[in-house]
C-alpha cells in the first residue's frame, strides 16, 4: 500500500514538470518552423533586452590596488650594475 502511495505521490509531483518543457525534436527530425506570434515574442524579448542594456551606466576603469599605491610616488632610477671586482695576488688552493 504505502509503494502504491509512493508511486502515486511521484507521478503528480512529475507530472508538471514534464507538462512545461517543449517536445525536444529526435534525430534526423526537421524542427518546427516557428509561428508569427513565437516570432514576434523573441523579437520583443530582444529589444527589451537591447534597451535594458542601455540602461547600464559606464563603469570606469577598476584599480584593485589604487588604495595602496599612491599616484605621486617617485619611480626607482635605475642603477647601472656594479662593475666586476677584480682579485689580485695569489690563490690559496
């Protein structure tokens, strides 16, 4: 009884679901050509989403590290590397 209620329970939780999606074309099947009114809703859905777009404000340039290196700071010169000192006398080996 209670896997007959369980069943039961399964198959109307389930049968919304599958309800919702679109048959999804097999194999080798032609899908349906769309009709004006599915035509028309995704162009709508399109130019609100364009318009939407436009509604974003130009974000300016991002400085993670802006706040820890300061803008007048003195750049490092560089230095011309030292010259090669030269041993005199003997070795001890």
């Amino acid at each position: 009884m209670r896997v007959v209620a369980a069943a039961v329970i399964a198959v109307f939780l389930a049968g919304p679901a599958f309800a919702q999606e679109k048959p999804i074309p097999k194999y080798g099947e032609v899908p349906k050509d769309k009709t004006l009114e599915e035509k028309r809703q995704e162009r709508e859905a399109e130019d609100r989403y364009k318009r939407s777009l436009g509604n974003i404000p130009a974000q300016k340039d991002v400085d993670p590290w802006g706040n820890v290196r300061s803008d007048n700071s003195a750049k490092p010169e560089a230095k011309a590397p030292a010259a090669k000192k030269t041993r005199t006398g003997t070795s001890s080996n």
